[in-house]
C-alpha cells in the first residue's frame, strides 16, 4: 500500500520495543508511548513501546490510528517525532512529569480526531 506517508511497515507485536521503530514510517493502528496506566486491552492495531518516546521514532511520518503519549519518565521534548506529519486520529499528550515543550510536533499538519494536551 501507498500512501502520502509512504510505504507501510506494520509493527506486529503487542509489545513494541524502541528498536522495533527503526525504519517504519506509517504505523497502521494506534501507536502509544510511555507506561500504560489503563485497563485497556490490546489487539494488533495497537503498539504500546513502554519507555519514553525513542530517537527510534524519528522516521515515523503518518499514524493510522490515535497516538498517545502519556506517563512517561523522562521525555523533556518530543524531538524524536519531527518527522511527523499525519496523525489520524487522536492525539493525546498527558500525564509527562518532565515534558517542558511540544517542539518536535511542528510538522504535523493534520489531526483527524481530538487533541488533548493536559497535566505535563
């Protein structure tokens, strides 16, 4: 498949690691950084990397489905996602005890669904 962001690489495993992302550019599905604080269960469309958004993530251009950052430890920027362009569906940014700036999203121009900026 082609799209605006290129040709897929679909991560597969429920338990998505940093090293996973290198060379993906379009996630299909959900994609979720940091540590999971819900119940919520898990299915193929969704890749959860438990850490901090990873220098791994830097070739990601489109996100299929909704992409949360949330709970994280230690990510001070979002630098790591500035090739990001398409997200969509939700974006969500909460929870991040250290995250002092958004820099690094500058390049997205679209957000299917909602954004939700809170509590970092």
């Amino acid at each position: 498949r082609e799209k605006r962001c290129g040709t897929v690489k679909k991560i597969v495993t429920s338990d998505t690691k940093a090293e996973d992302l290198v060379g993906v550019t379009w996630v299909v599905g959900d994609l979720r950084f940091g540590r999971d604080i819900s119940d919520s269960s898990s299915d193929d469309d969704w890749h959860f990397v438990d850490e901090d958004v990873p220098v791994q993530a830097s070739g990601i251009r489109c996100v299929e489905g909704d992409l949360t950052i949330t709970n994280t430890k230690s990510t001070v920027h979002l630098s790591p996602l500035a090739n990001l362009a398409v997200i969509e569906g939700d974006l969500d940014i909460s929870f991040n005890d250290q995250l002092t700036t958004l820099t690094g999203l500058d390049g997205i121009t679209t957000v299917g669904g909602e954004l939700d900026i809170k509590n970092n």
